[in-house]
C-alpha cells in the first residue's frame, strides 16, 4: 500500500531518533505507542517519513490519518476516517470484512462510541502478523474529543503485537487551557506508552542542512542562518529559499513573518504591547526592564505576561529573565515596529542602561543610543565598552567596540572630538591580543596614511604596525623605517618606545637572517630599555637574544635563556613576554628535531595562556596551532581536537589554520569528503600565511589522488609551488620536500594500478625530482636539513622508486631500504601515522620480492598502529599483506556499494559518485571507506583492481 509519507530527501541531525524508533519495529513480537512532541516546524512530520521509509523496507505498512483545525465545527475520528478511505481505494478486497464494523463512520452512521472502538482494535488485530505495521496519527493538539477518547482506549487495552502507534502534537500549542494538556499527562502515566520531545536541531545538523539547500553558500552566511532559525528546520529551509543572493538579510521572509505574528496577533492588546517592547530588549529581558518599557502598570503586566507564558510565545530563564521561544519571533515582532516606536523604545533602554553599575551596562547603552540615533552617546559608551573589555582580559571583545567608535566617528565628522585621539592605536593593541595581526596591520597602515600629528606618535603608530606584521608572512617594514622612526623618540622621555622600535628592528633583521646585524641592534635596545626601566621591553628584547643564540648554533645556550625570560616574565606577571618566550622555545626545539619536547612546551604555552586569560592571544593561537599539528602527527588525535574547539571567536586567519590541521585528521582518518569541505575556506587566505599554503597544498594532492583524479592532484601542487613562488618570491624551501613526496606516492599508486600509465605521469615525476634535488642542492647536504625534513625526503625518494617499479615483477632492493628508512624516520619524530605509511609500502615490496614473513611482521605492525590510532584505512591496508586480498565473501558489498566501487572503477571522483547517485559527497565517500575495508584496500585505485580480479565489476 502507498503512502503519502515518504521521505523527499536526507534527513539531518535525527539518527539517534530514527533509529530508537525504527528499532521498534524490527521486533514482530512487541507492539509500541510514542507521542512525539516538538514545536511546529522542528521536523516531527519529516522524522516519521524516515520512520514510515524503515517500515516498509521492513514489508511492512503505514497507516497515516491527521487530526484537523476545524475548532467546534470538527468531525469525529477523522484521521481514522483518512485511512478508512485510503485503505478502501487501495485494498477494497482485503480488509473488505475488518473495515465492515466501522460502517459508522461513513456519513449517515449511527454506530456508537464502544462499537467504533471495539471495532478499531478488532481492525488491528487483523492487521498484526501481516509485517510490522506502522499507525501514524499527525497533529493531535488539534484533535476531536471522539478522537482522544478512543485514543485513550487504545493505549489502555494495548495493541496488537506487531502494530505500531506514533502520535505527534505540537508542544508549543499546549497552553495552560489546552484539551490535550491533561490528556498527555494521563498518558504518559500508562506503562505502555513512551512520550519522547524532539528538540531543536544542534548547530552541526543544521550546517549540514542549510549546506545542503544551498552548498555555495559561505561561511559566514550559513551561520547567519543557523543562529536566526534556533535548530528549526522549517525556519532554516524558509530562510534559505528567502535569501538568494544576499543570505544573512535583516529581514524575514513575509510569509514567515506572518506565520510568526499569527500567534500574537490572537493575544490581546496588552500582550502585543509588552512583546514589541521585549522584543527591542533582545532575546532576554528582565522583569522590571519590561515593566519601564512597555508603559502598562503591573496588574495589567502581569496578565499580559501570564498569557505570553500560557501562549508558548515567552518563556522564564534561570537567571529570572523573560525570553522569546523562538528568536525569529522576536524578530518578527521588531520588524513589525512603527520606526518612532522603535527609536523610542531603543532610546529609552539607552537612559535605563545608563543608570546600571554593571560590566554590561557600556555594551548595552552603546547597542540602544545607535539604534536610537543619539550617535554621540554612542560613541562614547562604545570606547568605554571597549575599555571594561580591555580591563577585564578580553581584548577580543574590546575590538568591536572601539572599532565601531571609530565608524561612527568617521561617518559624523562633527563628532571627531567624542573619540580619544590613541584610539586607533588601542583598537590595533586589542587586535594583536585578539590574535588578529592582519587587521591590525592595516588599521596601523591607515592611521599612519593619516597622520599629522606629533612624530613621538607616528612612532607608536610604526611600532605598532611593525609589531602587527611581524605575526604575518605579509611583507614587513624596511629596515629604513626603523632607523626614521627611532630618531622621533630619541630622547629619555620617549626611551620606553625608543627600546621597542629598536626591539622590532632586530626581530626583522633576525626573520631575514641577518643575524649578526640583529645582535648588535638588540645589544644596543637592551642598554636603552634597561637605563628606561622597561621590564616587559627588557624581558622581550633577552628572548629575542636567546633565539638569535639557537639560530646561530648555541642550541643549549637558547634553552637556557629562553626559560630564564620565561620565569622573569612570569615573575613580572608579563603573560604576553611568558607566552613568546615559550612560543620561540618551542620552535627551536622542533626546528633541532626535538618533537616531544616542542610539544610539552606548546601545550604549556596553551595552558599558561588559560590561565593567565589570554587564550586568545597571537602566542596563544600560535602555540595552540603548532601544538595540534604535533598532536595529530604523534597520533594523540584527540588531544587535536581539544586544542582546536575554542568557545571564544578567533580571526579568520587562524580560524583557517585550525581548519588545515582539521584537513590533516581527517586524512587520517580516511575521511577526504571532510578535508575536502574544509579546503575552501583555506585557499581563500593562503597567499597571507605560509603556514596554510605549505600544510593545505599537501593535504588536498592528497585527496584528489585518494579520489583517483591524479590529474587534479599534479595541478593542485602546481598551484602550490606556483603561489610560494608568485607571494613569497621562494623556489625553494624545505617544506616542498612533504608536497612533493605526496604527490610522488599519488603518482605511484596510479601506475601500481595501471603499469602502462607510467608515461603520461612520467613529467610529473621528473618535476618532483627536480624539486627534491633543488631543495638538497640549496642545502648543501641532507644532514643540513631538520629530522622531519629528513624524513620526507626519504620518502620521496622511496616513492620514486616505487614509481619506476609499479608492482610488476620483484623489487629492486634500494626501495626496499628507502622505504626502512623513511620508516625508521618518521618512527624517530615519533610520527606513527607517516611512519605507518612508510611501512605499507615497505611491506608491499617485501612481499612481492619473495620476502612474505617479514612482509607480515611489518603489516602486523601497521595493523597494531591503524588499531592504536583508530585509523580504519590503515588496517585495512595492512590486512592485505597479512592475509592476501580479500574477496567480496569477506565482507560482502551492499547493492548500493557495488553501484559506488564501478563509479569508482571508471574513476570518478566523490563529487561524481554523489551527482551519478543523487547523494552527498560526504555519504559517497562513506561508501568508498567501507569498500576499500571490505576489499582490503588501501587506495581507490587498488580497489578497482581488486573488483576486476574478482569479477565484481559484471
């Protein structure tokens, strides 16, 4: 039998729910009731199409009836008079004799409320036993009395095994009065009946659907999204379909509006009122907030508010404040104000704030004077907003604030005069502690192409913005720059200032490796800040003496210097000098291969940062960063993970640094469609960090070769090698050693596949060996490099030869040794997951050079590292030569995997695979993982093989 409920498409953030409830139907022997209670629009109806779907792949059937809003005027039973009529168009037959004793529903019937229920449970019975069968009645809060009596009767007598009822109803209808309301209660009290509230989406579920509506949309513009609509799908898929081009609107769609205001339009006067004013509050409001606002005396406010509350519009908040159910009600409410309503409200919240000794109060009088139009008072209260952050630890927070002041004061140039002078110079210190150097750098850039004032303060303005782009790769200040600036403050009024610019004068010497004109200028600050009495200068200026001695060859010494600044800094509870000094402590240590070591010094920085609260500042962010590439390289991955969820906004640029490193763990893991997703947001700033182009790049050569598209992998380190070359002027560096050792295994494990290709990726080979060779010719020799670059020059090599040998016949002996010792590497940075990778290989070649029990003590190996690490694909490739390649018998493929492996076969990619399947990329790559664990396989390319060996592919 057809249904009118089935799903139109995937259904996002209700697994766990969908499959509680179709794990009711799998047991014949049972029989269920569920009231599944939400707000309208949170996707009750969309959970039980999934649900219906599961039943009737089970052979079972659904029954769907709905209760209707016809007030007084309803008739009885008419979501069973729905499958009543249903059932008699499409099986007159066979439920001919079990309909029969509900003849008196038909018009005309004269058959009593017993006998219908009677009748109802006999009709049931004869349902069971036939499949599961699955009795959905939608809208309960809307249904007849005759409706909720033989409802009652059902859930009391119990239904027949096998049968199956689900009713839904709308929480948010429920007010205080509600028929239903007492029903519920009486219910839910019986043993047989479960009563289960689907909450509103989490944030996760609702990005996947709005990217699903509209996968183009940004970032910024899908979380616009997600905030407005609260988790409630109808909201998200209304504001999607409203946005077009230009997501993130003030406004709501009118149809939506008006389905918002119908609630409050049925409420009465007052309450209209006291929500327009609430709504001008903001999503919360306290008590006597409201009662100034809306202009009502008490005993008409608390009327209005008691039936606000019974209305489901307003709810109470543990800190005892009222707030709307829905945000977009309030926004509804506040776009359907008069526009002198709304300034006089907004006016009016401005004095009330004003009159409040609270840390808020500055923020929330700035917000209201705006809106008000009263722009010089918000000028003021923003500066002074900004100014409670900065004096609270929380520089991020202050950024807006000042910022905004600044906006305001430029679009009235009367009120230049409500803005401190240094405000913009306190604007870039709160962007630099906030960890957002680039907008700080052109905020400075902008101030100094303005400036006329005084030279003491164009100093500061250059030494703030110098400060700015030392934490970029964006081009830094010409040494000629400093020696102008310094000869503002040269005099022991301005020595503070002085030091400093000469401070960042040897940080820039030093960044261009001239180290010895860095000492001497840094020699030469230390005397001036120490005769100014400058401790935090002072302790800045030693850790940038204790680097210049690890860079030029004292290892010991840096170390040394480097944790005395510490503990001085500390000492001086100077956090910002603590956190460089680690942060440079760290960065030797990693540069003289002492991974671990760098790691506990980044996780300390971390949890200095924590506790001194600057978690947010550049060091901080920095060291976090760095940390978590070293925790996903020595497999703690879920130390990764903690390092990268902040519960504080960071800038986009380390935003994106936190999305390269969530790239490289989901490789690890297997998992391209993730890394893949994530890459956009990357590319779009690359070119301002060389940290994400150099960590990226190699990351997605390594998608789109696990993809089996090789074509686009040689282009993406093209592009790679292009960029650093176009932004940064390099043609080489070190880190071209990891790209192209990635692109090299690419390559290989296409002519592993198909020997005869070898020619057409011939040129791509013999570019990554002329790249390897630049790099060890600038070097001079490979023990000039670091230990990690060590080990991904082996690699490459190794991969070179695995390319020349391609799998056919016995491996030459070198390869064998090349891939030992990239293995033996990688095991000595303490890398498990690269020297894992290694050893795949390396036991690929011992196999097939005749060699197979050392083979499967390596593989077992790897397999012990894939379980430790979690890394499922890794396990999977070592199970090849521990056991030899499976068959389709080991593991056999779903119909839907079988029509994923010929896409994969013909070598398409994801992407492909998902528009072919009418499926998303992620769900595609899904289906790829599982193949390959099914085949045994390690690559897409292997795979195939595999399938056309075993005759999978028809």
């Amino acid at each position: 039998m057809s249904s009118p409920l089935a799903p139109t498409g995937p259904i996002f953030g209700r697994a766990a729910e969908v499959d509680d409830l179709a794990a009711l139907l799998g047991d014949r022997g049972k029989s269920s009731v569920t009231l599944l209670g939400g707000d309208a629009g949170v996707g009750k109806t969309r959970l039980v199409a999934e649900v219906a779907q599961r039943c009737r792949d089970l052979g079972g059937r659904v029954l769907l009836g709905h209760c209707l809003d016809l007030g007084d005027s309803a008739g009885p039973y008419l979501p069973l008079s729905e499958m009543l009529r249903r059932l008699r168009q499409e099986e007159p037959e066979r439920y001919a004799d079990a309909a029969a004793g509900l003849a008196g529903l038909r018009p005309g019937g004269t058959t009593n409320p017993t006998e219908v229920f009677d009748a109802v449970a006999s009709f049931l019975e004869q349902l069971a036993g036939d499949g599961p069968q699955l009795v959905v009645v939608e809208d309960v809060h809307w249904a007849d009395r005759a409706t909720r009596e033989l409802l009652t009767y059902l859930f009391t007598r119990g239904l027949p095994d096998g049968v199956h009822l689900l009713a839904t109803y709308r929480a948010d209808d429920l007010h205080r009065r509600h028929p239903l309301r007492p029903q519920l209660a009486e219910w839910s009290r019986l043993p047989t009946v479960r009563r289960t509230g689907l909450q509103p989406l989490p944030p996760a579920a609702a990005e996947e659907l709005v990217r699903h509506l509209r996968p183009q949309l940004g970032d910024v513009q899908t979380a616009a999204i997600v905030d407005r609509a609260g988790g409630n799908p109808f909201f998200t898929e209304e504001l999607v379909a409203a946005s077009g081009e230009t997501v993130g609107a003030a406004g709501l769609p009118a149809e939506l509006a008006d389905l918002l205001l119908v609630r409050v339009d049925s409420l009465g006067d007052d309450v209209r009122q006291v929500l327009r004013a609430a709504s001008v509050a903001g999503r919360s409001v306290r008590h006597t907030t409201l009662a100034q606002l809306a202009g009502i005396d008490a005993p008409r406010l608390e009327t209005a508010l008691r039936a606000a509350l019974d209305g489901q519009v307003l709810v109470t908040t543990d800190d005892e404040c009222y707030a709307f159910r829905h945000a977009l009600q309030s926004e509804a409410l506040y776009d359907d104000l008069l526009p002198g309503e709304r300034v006089r409200l907004h006016s009016k919240l401005a004095d009330l704030w004003a009159d409040r000794d609270e840390p808020a109060a500055a923020a929330a009088v700035a917000l209201h004077a705006e809106r008000a139009g009263r722009v010089e008072l918000a000028i003021e209260a923003s500066v002074r907003a900004g100014e409670v952050a900065m004096g609270t630890a929380a520089p991020s927070n202050a950024v807006p604030h000042f910022e905004r002041a600044l906006s305001l004061a430029s679009q009235h140039p009367e009120l230049a005069g409500a803005v401190p002078v240094d405000l913009p110079q306190r604007t870039a210190e709160a962007l630099l502690r906030s960890g957002d150097p680039h907008r700080a750098a052109s905020l400075m850039r902008d101030a100094l192409h303005e400036h006329s004032g005084p030279l003491p303060e164009r100093a500061e303005l250059v030494r703030l913005l110098a400060s700015a782009l030392l934490f970029t790769d964006l081009p830094q200040l010409p040494i000629a720059a400093f020696d102008e600036a310094v000869t503002w403050v040269d005099d022991p009024e301005h020595a503070a200032v002085h030091a400093a610019l000469l401070a960042l004068k040897g940080r820039t010497l030093m960044s261009e490796e001239r180290y010895a004109e860095a000492t001497v200028v840094v020699d030469d600050a230390l005397t001036i800040a120490r005769q100014g009495d400058s401790a935090a200068v002072v302790i800045d200026l030693m850790t940038t003496r204790a680097k210049l001695d690890g860079l030029t060859g004292d290892y010991t010494g840096a170390v040394a210097g480097l944790e005395a600044n510490r503990q001085k800094a500390r000492a001086h509870h100077d956090v910002q000098g603590e956190l460089r000094a680690l942060h440079q402590l760290a960065g030797l240590q990693s540069r003289a291969g002492q991974h671990q070591a760098a790691y506990d010094t980044y996780a300390l920085a971390t949890r200095r940062a924590d506790e001194g609260h600057a978690s947010g500042d550049t060091h901080a962010l920095s060291s976090r960063t760095f940390g978590a590439v070293l925790a996903a390289k020595r497999g703690d991955w879920a130390v990764a993970n903690a390092l990268l969820e902040l519960d504080f906004p960071v800038s986009p640029m380390f935003e994106a640094g936190f999305d390269v490193v969530r790239m490289q763990l989901a490789l690890m893991r297997g998992d391209t469609a993730t890394a893949r997703a994530a890459f956009p947001a990357v590319r779009a700033v690359w070119t301002q960090d060389m940290f994400l182009l150099v960590n990226a790049g190699p990351a997605m050569v390594e998608v789109f070769g696990a993809e089996g598209d090789p074509a686009a992998a040689v282009r993406m380190y093209d592009e790679t090698l292009a960029t650093a070359r176009d932004v940064w002027k390099l043609h080489v560096f070190d880190a071209q050693l990891h790209l192209t050792a990635v692109l090299l295994q690419v390559l290989a494990d296409v002519v592993r596949a198909n020997p005869g290709a070898r020619s057409q990726w011939q040129p791509a080979a013999d570019a990554g060996l002329a790249v390897l060779e630049g790099v060890v010719a600038d070097r001079g020799t490979d023990q000039v490099l670091g230990l990690e670059s060590r080990a991904w020059l082996a690699r490459a090599r190794a991969e070179l030869l695995r390319f020349a040998w391609a799998g056919v016949g016995a491996p030459d002996g070198a390869l064998i040794d090349q891939f030992r010792s990239a293995a033996a590497l990688f095991d000595e940075c303490g890398f498990p997951y690269d020297r894992a990778a290694c050893e795949i290989q390396l036991a690929r070649a011992l196999f097939a050079a005749g060699d197979r029990a050392q083979a499967r003590d390596v593989a077992s190996r790897v397999a012990d590292t894939g379980r430790a690490l979690g890394a499922p694909q890794v396990i999977a490739a070592a199970r090849v030569e521990v056991s030899g390649p499976r068959s389709a018998a080991d593991g056999a493929l779903t119909g839907r995997e079988a029509e994923v492996l010929r896409l994969v076969a013909e070598g398409r990619t994801n992407g492909q695979i998902a528009a072919e399947l009418f499926i998303s990329p992620k769900t595609a790559s899904v289906h790829v993982s599982n193949i390959l664990a099914k085949l045994g396989a390690a690559t897409r390319t292997e795979a195939a093989d595999l399938a056309r060996q075993q005759g999978l592919l028809g």
